[in-house]
C-alpha cells in the first residue's frame, strides 16, 4: 500500500516569531480527503554537555506552555540557515557559559511528528572550558551541575521530563555505563 | 530568582480538530514584557509492546508533518477526559489488533515544552494476544516486527526518528540488557 498523502489544499493560519501554522488538505491512501493540521517550526538543538567529573550541565528555566520550571539540558532554537552544530556551540554558551573543545553528534529526531515538522539535532559536547554567558533577552535561566546517574534517576521520578532531556540522558548514561 | 512568566493577556488565534494556538503576553522575571506563542494539545499515549519472544510491535505511517514514512512505536491522542491507559489499551489494539494482560507505565513526558503543552504517557504493555484491528478512518498503517535490538540500532541510523518511539526503545532494550 502506498501510505503517502498528497497535499490537495494548504492554508497558512497564522506566521508568529517562532512558529507557524497551517492546515492542508490531503488525499489519502484510500483516494477520500482528510485534514492534517500542522505546525511549522525552524528546528532545533540541545546539548548534553559533561565536564571533566562527568558532571551534566543543565538549566532551570520557566516554560510557559507547560507552566512550570522545568531541568532541562541546554537547547536553542535554529535561525533559519544556521548549521546546527554553530547553532549548538551558540546555544551552550549562552546558556551556560562554556565552550566545549569535543563536539560530537547523536541523532537528529521528531519531537512531535503527528503535528509538528520540528527536528531537534542532539549533540554531546566534551572538554569544557570558560566561555561569555549572554543569555537571550526573554531567557532567564539557572545553572543547575548534576551528575549524569542523578539525572538518569530523575527520569523515573518526573523531575526531569522533557522529550530531549530524556532522550539524551539515557544516552550518555547508557554509554557512560558500558565504558 | 522567581523564573514564573505572569499572563497578562491570552489571545487564541486558531482551533481545530488536534490542537489550538494562541499567544500570550507575559510579564519576565526583570519586570519586563514578552510573547509566547503557544500549541494545545490533549496529550497522547504511546505504547511498546512485546511478545513473547521479544520482538517489538511497531508500525509504519505517513506523517504529512515531516512529509516522510516513520516507523514508530503503536501511539494515539488522548481524547478529552480520556484515562491514559484507557486510551494505550484503545490505541494498541486499534493499530496493531492485539491486546495485552500485562501493562506498566513507564513515565510522562512533554515532547516540545519550548511551545507545546503536549504531554505523553508511555507504555510497556507485555502478554500480548490478539483483538480486534480498528484504525481510525483516516489512519493508514503497515506493521512490523522487529526485535529490541534491531530498533535500538536503529535510531542511531536514523531510521527510528521520533521522539516517543526512541525514548521507549532506548529504556525497554537498556533493561532487556540487564535482565
């Protein structure tokens, strides 16, 4: 069965600073019409960063659409064009202050594919040193250091609880643990 | 530091069938006014499923968001008020015709927190044995078997590319390993 669905009709809905939404009308596989309501987003990076200890580099910070302050490894949104590993090594030091001299790619994946075109590029990024922090104007954020088996632990207990956190940590724990 | 972004004004710009958006004007920690554009969803459920001899049920879909076929875990949207265990035991019967005795949560998490309230409750469902196959009418789906191992390398070539679906694969394979 061929499962493609072929764009009869799209309608953008709204361009905003971030995102952008659009609702297409699709023919599907059986020849009827449906509709994919779709949001558009220039992708994204987050970065696992260990320093010499083994000691994770993380960020509290409020997130407004799940109303609470989350832990979260360090992550930026892509200007459009930028490479994703500039817009990584941009984004760890913003945030965080450091640079990292090992950079090194993980995955790139769907955050929410059913809705959503964003691609969230995770890197690993070791060998820590001393850069500017220069957070975003309308970022307010706090340096939290955490070793990875914490972190790995806070998983379980939902105090770390976003997709690209977790994604990341049982990455680098898993890795941690067979080397 | 109080991290808190204060709502001062809520404005819905679109709702449809899966999400809504709107844009808030919220007061930062310095005093200061920013937006945040931001996606609603109802949530969703996800769901790995093994049989007895290990091998994970997943299923192949056109996503009209990333204009590609994913492979990914059984998974669905939440319907308003809907228990999300109710909706795993809907969803996996419903895509993949089985049922399962055995089920166990295994965290929640949000997959885009940066602009989307989405929050996914995932699965391990286990004991598994044949009910009714019922997609949604708009839903066009191929299954496949695939053992633990052959998914876990998966993701790392990219061929496994979604946020749920490498969160469950990377945390059933780890405890798989040390069973």
């Amino acid at each position: 069965m061929d499962l493609k669905e072929v764009t009869k009709d799209s309608k953008e809905i709204f361009k905003g600073r971030i995102l952008r939404l659009r609702v297409d009308t699709v023919e599907l596989p059986d020849g009827s019409q449906g509709t994919r309501e779709i949001v558009e987003h220039n992708g994204a990076v987050a970065i696992i960063a260990l320093d010499d200890e083994g000691r994770l580099k993380m960020v509290r910070q409020y997130r407004k659409a799940a109303e609470m302050i989350m832990l979260e490894i360090p992550a930026g949104t892509l200007e459009t064009g930028e490479d994703p590993l500039d817009c990584a090594r941009r984004e760890l030091e913003e945030e965080t202050g450091l640079k990292a001299r090992h950079w090194e790619k993980i995955l790139s994946y769907y955050s929410a594919p059913g809705f959503c075109n964003e691609v969230l590029h995770l890197y690993l990024a070791r060998d820590l040193y001393p850069g500017e922090k220069n957070p975003d104007e309308d970022e307010f954020l706090e340096l939290v250091d955490i070793t990875l088996e914490q972190a790995y632990h806070m998983i379980f207990q939902g105090q770390i609880c976003d997709g690209k956190s977790i994604i990341g940590i049982q990455y680098a724990y898993y890795r941690m643990e067979r080397t």
